[in-house]
C-alpha cells in the first residue's frame, strides 16, 4: 500500500463546476501536510499548506481529518487555467515529503 | 513564495558522459535540498535528501556512486549524473526547503536526455 494516496482521476469538469479531490495517509505520524499543482512539464508548484482546522485561499479549500487520515481539496467554480494534475504531500518530521501520485483534473469550456 | 533556480533547464550528452546539475535557493537559506527525478506521466520520485554540511541519503534503490549530491553551502546543491545513460534521460527537479517540515519550493527542472 502507498504511503499516500489519492482518486486516480482524470476528472473532467465543466467551467463553474465544484470538484473535490481526496487524498489518504498510512503514517500516523505525518504532521504537516500539503497540496500541490503540477502543469504538465513543469515543476510542482506550492497551492497551500492544510491546516488542523482547515483553511480557504479564495475559490480553494483544504481540510485535514487527523482521525480518518484524509486530506481534502476543494475547488469552486472551477476556471480553465486549474486544469492541472494535484498532489497530495503529507510529511513527518526528521523524514522527507511524501508525494501521492497526483489526480489530473481537466476543466473544459 | 521561495525563489528556486535550477541550471541548466536542458541538457542533450553522449551516453558514457557525466552531467551537473545546479539548484540554488535564490532568497532564503535552506538548510535541506531534495532531489527528485519525474518519468513522462509518472509521479515524482525522491532520489535524496541532502542537508547542507553533511552527506546525502539516498532513497532505496538510488546509486549514490552514480548520482553525486554535493550541498556545500545553504544555497547550493548540485547533482552529478556520472557516466550517464540513455536509462537516465528524465526530468530531475530540486527543491529546498528552509526547516523541517516547511513546505518545499521546487525548482523549474532540467530535462536531461542522453543519446
């Protein structure tokens, strides 16, 4: 089992639409975790940080069940320009980020 | 955020040849660098983790005799591909990270392709 995971996408999503992505830990001790977008052929790129009692930067939401072990993300009214692959990162102190494999999202006019 | 520059963005070499990669943190210090190679449509893979001063670990499977990490100051960390391969053709992109658990800041990648 992968340390990270997350939905294997593709999601193909319409302008305007909400799309919501999942992500799962198997280490218990993983304490910070984060989202990242990755543009095809280029670097991945910081999106935010996901905080114990969740957190919003403008059209994205992030939220962290510690219980569960489940990170979310949440878009609303999806532009063109997110369309992207998304990665999930969760880290444990003293070792190194664990990347999940990313779900490409496509949002079409 | 953080200013990551890696250098250079493109490299073509002749299979037997070494290649050297750089990755600078532009404006902060970061006391950790990580190395990461990323195959067409697969995930990113960490090959090491280097702290400046001390030697690199390398992830399972990863030749640390095949790729050199050097972190000799807290901006600079360089990868050295030795005697490459067509095998080795990839994208490899660096980021650093200014403490522990702090998110990292990815570099923009060089794409290496080995003939």
């Amino acid at each position: 089992r992968k340390e990270v995971e997350q939905d294997p996408g593709p999601f193909n999503v319409p302008e305007g639409a909400t799309v919501a992505f999942n992500c799962t830990y198997s280490n218990s001790a993983s304490q910070s975790f984060f989202w990242y977008r990755q543009d095809c052929r280029k670097e991945p790129k910081l999106l935010m940080s996901v905080y114990s009692s969740g957190n919003e930067d403008g059209r994205f939401t992030a939220q962290l069940n510690r219980a569960s072990q489940y990170i979310s993300l949440l878009i609303r009214d999806s532009k063109l320009s997110d369309s992207a692959t998304y990665l999930c990162v969760a880290s444990n102190y003293g070792q190194n980020f664990v990347f999940g494999p990313g779900t490409r999202l496509s949002v079409l006019p | 955020g953080a200013v990551v520059s890696q250098h250079p963005s493109w490299v073509i070499c002749k299979s037997g040849t070494s290649v050297k990669i750089e990755c600078r943190s532009l404006d902060f210090q970061a006391t950790t660098m990580f190395w990461y190679r990323q195959f067409p449509k697969q995930s990113l893979m960490l090959m090491a983790t280097s702290n400046e001063g001390s030697k690199a670990t390398y992830e399972q499977g990863v030749e640390k005799d095949k790729f050199l990490i050097n972190h000799a100051s807290l901006t600079l960390s360089t990868l050295t591909v030795t005697s490459a391969h067509p095998e080795d053709s990839s994208f490899y992109i660096c980021s650093a990270s200014a403490r522990p658990l702090n998110e990292q800041f990815f570099g923009p990648g060089t794409r290496l392709t080995v003939l």
